[in-house]
C-alpha cells in the first residue's frame, strides 16, 4: 500500500436522507412526519421550502442509481422515510413503500454499490409526535418495531444498516433550540428525548438482530463535537468538559460503554433527576455494534463566559433558544480559519481528534465517516458545467486526515460525502448547495460538479492524488454531463 493508497476494499460512498432528495410528500400512502409539519409551519424554513418536491429522487431513483455508477461509487448510504412504510408509525408495512426501496435495493446491488441504510433520519411520522415525540419511551418501542419491519423486508438483500443518524439533533434542535422538526424548545424534553433516542437505538439494534441473518452489520451515525477549549484556563477547559459530556458522552457512554457519566448527571442535575432510565435500559442500549459512522463537519470552540453569547455552531441555524441544556454559562466561538457556505470553519483536524478518539474508545468497532462534506455556493458557467474547487480542495484535506488516521492506527473502512445531490438543508431550504452534483432546482436536471469527477477517480484508483495535483485534476476531468 503506497502512503497515499486506501486500504482495499475500503467504501468510497456519498450519502443523502429521504425527507431532503425523495418528495412524492403524499405519493402511495406516504402521511406527514414532523419535517412535513415544520416546513409548512410559516416561518420555520428559509423561503418557505419544503420537501414536497425535493429532487425528486422517488421518481428519478433509476437515474440516479446511473449517475452514482458512472462516479464509481462503491457503497451509497441512504435513508427510510419511516412514514412511507409505516404510515402511522404503527402496525403493519405500506406494500407500495417497501417496495419502493427494494428496487432502489436491487438497482444499486446489480451496479455493484453497496446499499447502507439508515432507518432514522429525523423525519418522525406525525402521529408519533402528535403522541409525545422523542421525550416520550414509546417511541423508542415504536422505532423497534419499525425497524423489524424494515429488516424483514429487505434484510435478504441489504447487509448494512445504521439506526440513528445524529441524535443529538434530533434531541437537541428538535426540542431545545427548535430550529429542526418538530420546533420545541424545553431543556428538560432535550434529555428525555437524548435517553429515549438511545433506548430506540438499543432496542432497535435488538431487533435488527433478531430479524437479520447473522451476515449483517449494524451500527449508529453520531456527530461527535470535536471540543476544544479556548484557554488552558481551568474555567474553560471545565466548559469543555461539560460540552463533551452532553454532545458526545452522552451518546457513546450508553452505546458504547453502558453508562450516563455521572458529570452529565451531576451537570444537568437542576433540569431533571434523569427518572426517565429505568432498570435495564443501560443494558438494552448498550448492544455490540460491527460499525460505529461518525459525521464530521467543523470543531467546537468553547470558554466559559458570563455574557450568555449564543453558540456560533449548533448545528443548523441560529435560534433563539442554545440548544444546549445547562450550559447559559458557555460561549460558543467561531474557530479561526475559511468557513464554507454555512459559515462552519474548515479544519480537518477536528477529524482527526475524533477518528482518534473512538479508535481508542470503541475497543476496535470499524470506523467509518458516514458523512463529511461542504456547502458552496456553486453556480453554472455559461456552457452549464459547474466547477467547484473549494469542495476538492476540503474533500481532499479530510480524505487526507481519514488516510493519516488510519497510518496512525485507526480502522476506519469507508468514507461517505455529504451528498451526492443538492438537496434540501433542512431550515435552510434549498439555500445551501452541499452536493457534487448540481441541481436545478426549478427542472431538477442533475449536472455532476468538478468534484464528483474528481472523487470518481479517487474512488477508481483507491489513491489520492497529492494536494497539489488535487487542484490540477480539475481541469482535467472533462466535461459534466448535464442530464
Ligand atoms: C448533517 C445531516 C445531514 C445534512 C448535513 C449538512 O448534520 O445529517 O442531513 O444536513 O448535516
């Protein structure tokens, strides 16, 4: 293996979520989830988006399986709409749902790209929230059903399944700052909701278990916070610590050790006396895991503070509302450096920290970056191909950093960009452009960016070429096919 290789078989994949490419919002029995609800709320996404449309990707599925092979993608992480297959988050599967998904299956299989699923990515079905939502346990039960649902239909065609995509906002922008689906905002709900995202993690990998064959590999994709602290001063590398136990403890303790940390507890003792756990819990959470997906976008500053500053990074969007339970106390800084469209500083470092980090915590759980990616504010050039060397510049520091890791010791085995399309940002509508291949959005036809092609030939070779020829390679990778 020459220094700039990838270990072979190593997945080279991009990722989307069905609530921001698929549409077909009320198409075959499809029923609202909350990110339904919130984009028709007034003034809860930027211009009034929604995902009703999106790109339309349930219709255009064939194509875009095509497009996926002609970038020489190996493996494409993708999402269930819970809603489509199980309309009321209850009882039995929508045939024409299921179905949907086993031909996107089947397609991407005689491509040879290996489909990765994601059961969960932030779209509840309405009628669940309508009944409590994520502070409420019996969506944790409701999800283990789901998910047995899901493996009994496809478990005999899909290897590759991840529970969760990034509870911490599910938990924490979905029921603390309210900038995401289904917009509340009460501290206390953040940690119901964290516990009970865990628990549906815990009895959701249980379940899988029990429906699939032995052959199968399931995980969870969490976004870990890279935190560093401002100063050395004790003050501040306190508000670090608290920020890692409730960005990233209080996650991976459950999952990957059995534990809530008992600083989490003692932290955010004033919101509640964490009753919601109950006896055996701990354990229902705490399953072995064949893959552990880490999301990495930009790191965490953090100090401690009296002026009661707003973070500069919760996630998406501002709010008027911290996410973050407990913590009036920490400022949230701007990391120095080039930021991308959504003002998040690039600095692979923080990939790094985190690959790092969970190779020594894990105990050796393959690692794979489930999403990683910039948003620019990409436009056509006149003959209608779009160049983007900003994005090939950060996809090939951060595929540089995840090869530096693994010389330094770390399995990781797959690498998935966020996204393959430009799609809908959540409350930011269509605003940000974070795929490496256009969109339009008005005739929705799809025009692969520079760096599509770019990352074609990395994923062709298994090589990444030298960072000054990364930029080269631009100019060389021929015409964009427009649809
Ligand atoms: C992640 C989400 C993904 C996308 C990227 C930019 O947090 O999982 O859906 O919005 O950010």
């Amino acid at each position: 293996m020459s220094h700039s290789s990838f270990p072979a078989g190593f997945l080279f994949g991009s990722a989307t979520s069905a609530y921001q490419i698929e549409g077909a919002a009320a198409e075959d029995g499809r029923t609202p989830s909350i990110w339904d609800t919130f984009c028709h709320t007034p003034g809860k996404v930027l211009g009034g988006d929604t995902g009703d449309v999106a790109v339309d990707h349930y219709h255009r599925w064939r194509d875009d399986v095509q497009l996926m092979a002609d970038l020489n993608l190996n493996a494409y992480r993708f999402s269930i709409s819970w809603s489509r297959v199980q309309p009321t988050g209850r009882g039995p599967a929508v045939q024409r749902g299921l179905d949907f998904y086993r031909s996107l299956v089947d397609e991407l299989l005689a491509k040879g790209i290996t489909p990765w699923i994601t059961l969960y990515h932030w779209d509840l079905p309405q009628e669940l929230e309508d009944a409590g939502g994520w502070p409420e346990r019996a969506t944790a039960e409701r999800f283990a059903e789901y998910a047995s649902l899901v493996a009994g239909a496809l478990g005999d065609r899909v290897e590759r399944w991840t529970t969760l995509n990034e509870p911490w906002c599910s938990a924490y922008l979905g029921y603390g700052s309210g900038v995401h689906a289904p917009g509340r905002t009460d501290h206390a709900d953040v940690l119901r909701a964290a516990h009970h995202l865990n628990l549906a993690h815990g009895l959701g990998t249980q379940a899988l278990r029990a429906a699939l064959p032995g052959r199968a590999q399931i995980g969870v994709s969490i976004n870990p916070a890279a935190v560093r602290a401002l100063t050395d001063d004790p003050a501040d590398l306190d508000a670090r610590r608290r920020i890692d136990a409730l960005a990233n403890r209080i996650f991976d303790g459950p999952m990957l050790r059995g534990v809530y940390d008992e600083d989490l507890i003692q932290d955010t003792s004033r919101l509640t006396d964490w009753s919601f756990v109950k006896d055996g819990d701990l354990a229902d959470i705490h399953q072995p895991l064949d893959a552990l997906g880490i999301n990495y976008y930009t790191p965490t500053l953090v100090s401690a503070s009296a002026d009661r500053r707003l973070p500069r990074r919760d996630g998406h969007g501002g709010g008027e509302q911290s996410p973050w339970p407990a913590s009036e106390d920490i400022a949230f800084h701007q990391t120095p450096g080039e930021t991308t469209d959504m003002g998040w500083t690039i600095d692979p470092t923080g990939l790094h920290d985190l690959l790092m980090r969970y190779h020594r915590e894990t105990g050796g759980i393959p690692l794979y970056i489930t999403e990683n990616g910039m948003a620019c504010d990409d436009k056509p050039s006149p003959d209608g191909t779009v160049h983007d060397p900003d994005r090939i510049a950060y996809l090939h520091s951060h595929l540089d950093t995840v090869r530096r890791a693994i010389a330094d010791g770390a399995d990781v085995r797959g690498y998935f960009l966020w996204s393959l399309l430009d799609n809908f940002e959540w409350a930011y509508g269509y605003s940000k452009r974070f795929g490496t291949v256009y969109v339009d959005f008005e005739s929705l036809a799809r025009v692969p960016k520079s760096s599509a092609r770019w990352y074609a030939e990395v994923a062709r070779t298994g090589e990444l070429p030298a960072a000054s020829e990364a930029l080269d390679a631009v100019d060389a990778v021929g015409d964009p096919v427009a649809d």
